[in-house]
C-alpha cells in the first residue's frame, strides 16, 4: 500500500513534471518567435534609416541642383537685359547712320542744285 501510494506519487510528479516541461517549451518557443520578431523589426528599421539617409541626401542634391537653376537663371536674365541694352543701343547707332546719311545726301543734293 505504501509501495502503491508512492507509485501513484511518482506517476503525478511525472505527469506535473511533463507538464512544466511542456511549459517550458512553449516558453522557448515563445521567446525563440519574439527574438526573431525583433530581428526583423531591427532589419527593418535599419532599412528605414538607411531610407532616411538616402532621401536627405536626394533632397539635399535637389536643393542644391535648384541653387543652381535660380543661379543659371540671374546670370540667363542679365545676359538677356544685356542684350536688350545692346540690341538698342545698336538701333540707336543705326538710327543715327541713317538720320547722317539722310542728312549727307540732302546735302549733296542741294549742292549739285546749287552748281
């Protein structure tokens, strides 16, 4: 009787012992899934950094590359007022050659009438 009560003992320590281990496992399971949920979390952010780096870099590219639009288009806007200046004054010289030489053929005109 002694014999059979610790048998009986023995077969519900197994089964409880069997049921911690199965805890356990589960426990590791559980914790084997979570580490790896973090791994890919970790991957994951590291990659959006790596984004981030990348599209601050592009963006600071694009500002510079705007920079220098506005730069080319002062420098294309002088260059066109320059030449605005010069094709007028260039209208101007012509406007004057031809008042002289309006000038120089009424007088040449006039002196062979007075010849």
């Amino acid at each position: 009787t002694t014999a059979v009560l610790f048998r009986e003992e023995i077969s519900r320590l197994q089964l409880e012992l069997n049921q911690e281990k199965e805890k356990y496992q589960n426990v590791v399971l559980t914790c084997t899934q979570l580490k790896e949920a973090l791994r890919k979390k970790t991957q994951k952010s590291d990659a959006a950094d790596l984004l981030e780096l990348k599209l601050k870099r592009e963006t600071e590219k694009c500002q510079n590359m705007e920079i220098e639009c506005n730069r080319l288009r002062e420098v294309l806007s002088h260059k066109t007022r320059n030449a605005d200046v010069s094709e007028s004054h260039e209208q101007e010289n012509y406007s004057l050659i031809s008042i002289k030489e309006e000038d120089m053929s009424y007088d040449s005109s006039s002196f062979k009438h007075r010849n």
